[in-house]
C-alpha cells in the first residue's frame, strides 16, 4: 500500500491567532510533512501557476473570487499517475469554507475510483467547513474519510495528534 500526501499550503502572510503574520513555512505544508514522517509516502505540492497575492487579505478577496466563479486556476504540474497509490491524503487551508480553489483542479485531473481520500485541513477556527461534502461530489467513486482539522497556528505543536490521526488512516 503506498501513500500519497498532496497539499496546497500557504507561505508567507497567514492569519495566525488574530493577527497576520509572515510564514517561512505554511501550516499544511508542516502537517503534511508530519503525515508523510508517521505513515511514509509520497509528498506532492500543488502549486498554481498564478501566484495569489503576498498580502493575505487582498489573497482572501482573489480567493473569494475564485470560488463564487466556480475557477479551476491552472496548477504548474501534475503527477503522470496516481495508480501506485491505494490512500491521498489531501491537505489544504480552509478558505471561505471549503478548500482552495486549486485542489479542485488537481483533483479533478484524476480518476479517484477505488482510492482512500483522507483530507486535512487547516484554519483559524472554521474547521472543515463543508470541504468534505465537496470532496464527495468531485471524487466520485472513491472512499472519502472523515478529516482532520488543524488549528494552523498549533500545527507544529500537534503533531502527536496528526501522526496517531495518520497512523489510524492507513
């Protein structure tokens, strides 16, 4: 059985306990490196092709954008195929309720029949929001878990809770 842990993490300016700050690092990257070291597996970074904005609140408008237009924003690769993996992880900041725009382009590059879908989800607060109804609708044919969601400024700080998470997953 091999794992597959895609994420879409923002770098840079992050709500961070009610304050903006700047991340070297973004939370769901953290979280999904935890995953990959409690369950081994594969890492992959959805990364588009159109940076967002470096300033988080004008990046929360453009995101905004995105999902009331139903945008698929173009991503800079993908992978040749997902067959040699049986669980995905999918990790990804809440934004506006569900997840980034961009992971329902990487996703719906793939035939998921069959596969785990295991989501994580970062935020400030908000949860999963309805990213696991969405989840549903776009991997049509594969088994979508409950997730997991992180507060991401206590990311770095869970992570015995996201490996025993992980570990349970596989």
């Amino acid at each position: 059985m091999a794992n597959l842990i895609v994420y879409y993490s923002r770098k840079g300016q992050n709500y961070w306990n009610g304050s903006i700050v700047d991340l070297a690092k973004g939370n769901t990257e953290r979280a999904a490196e935890i995953i990959q070291k409690a369950v081994g597996g594969d890492l992959f970074e959805i990364e588009t092709v159109r940076e967002y904005s470096k300033d988080y609140m004008t990046c929360t408008e453009e995101a905004k954008a995105e999902l009331r237009s139903g945008a698929r924003p173009e991503i800079r690769k993908y992978l040749d195929s997902l067959d040699q993996y049986d669980t995905v992880f999918v990790g990804y900041p809440n934004w506006w309720g569900t997840m980034p725009m961009c992971v329902y382009t990487f996703l719906e590059h793939y035939d998921l029949t069959g596969k785990k879908i295991v989501p994580f989800c970062t935020n400030e607060g908000s949860g999963m929001g309805g990213s696991e109804r969405e989840l549903r609708k776009i991997c049509r044919g594969a088994d979508v878990t409950a997730g997991l969601s992180i507060h991401g400024a206590e990311t770095a700080q869970s992570e015995n809770k996201i490996a025993a998470w992980a570990r349970k997953n596989v």
